[in-house]
C-alpha cells in the first residue's frame, strides 16, 4: 500500500493540469520536466536546510554536555526527569495511590492533580527523537 505523499499529489495534478494547457507533445514534456526540477530543487533546498539545522543543533548539544558547570549540562536530564516524574505520577501513583486509600483506608477527598498537558508533550518530543532513531535502524539507513 502506497502512503499519500503531498508532494507527489501536486507533481500528478501539476502533471494533469500541464496535459490539458499545452496540446503540443513538446511543449508539455518540457512544462513538465521543469516541473519535476521545480520539485526536486525545492527538496533539495529543504533537506540542506534541515540537515545545516540538525547539524548546528547537535553541535550546540555536544557543546552542552561537555560543560563542567550543572546549569548548562544538567538542563536536559532535569527537563527529562521532570517530565517523567510527572507522567509516573499522573498515570501510575495518583490512580493507585486513591485506589488503595479509598479500598484500604475508605478516603473519599481528591488527591493533588497534575495538567500534565505541557509535561507530556515534552516527554513524547524528548521519547519521539528516539523513536525517530528507532525507524532509522529498522529502515537500515541509521549511521553506523
């Protein structure tokens, strides 16, 4: 099965679109050659762009660990820690914990509530690199 890749959708209906403006073969071959170059320099820019990103990003990264000092080093696992602390609690420790205290003890009062909202879109950003990583290695392409 096929994904649906938007730029493909365009370059078809681009394609489709280009048949029926331009009646003449050559004429139409050449409009759509130089689409397929429009599409290919536009990736092409893209990908250079992400990729120049990244590269910077894991610089500044590498930069970061290095540091003796725990407010420069230390601000990822914190934020790691955090996020994980509060996502133990809100989906393990507050459900069990009013469990045991309504069977064992009969409490009926509300426990503290976390919005976790913030501290788990965090999480799954920090989970999804790794998940990213993941798909790399099961594709093959991951370096080595």
């Amino acid at each position: 099965m096929m994904a649906f890749d938007p730029v493909s959708a365009v370059l078809d209906i681009g394609g489709k679109l280009i048949d029926r403006l331009w009646p003449d073969p050559a004429q139409r071959d050449a409009a759509k050659i130089r689409l397929l170059e429009m599409q290919q320099t536009g990736e092409l820019a893209k990908l250079t762009a992400e990729t120049d990103l990244a590269k910077g990003q894991i610089g500044i990264n590498q930069e970061e660990a290095k540091s003796t000092r725990l407010f420069v080093s230390g601000w990822r696992p914190f934020v790691g820690w955090v996020c994980g602390m509060a996502f133990f609690y809100a989906a393990i420790l507050e459900p069990l914990g009013r469990f045991v205290a309504a069977v064992g003890f009969g409490y009926t009062g509300k426990f503290p509530v976390i919005d976790t909202a913030l501290t788990i879109q965090v999480l799954f950003g920090i989970l999804g690199l790794g998940a990213m990583r993941m798909r790399e290695k099961e594709k093959g392409v991951a370096s080595k």
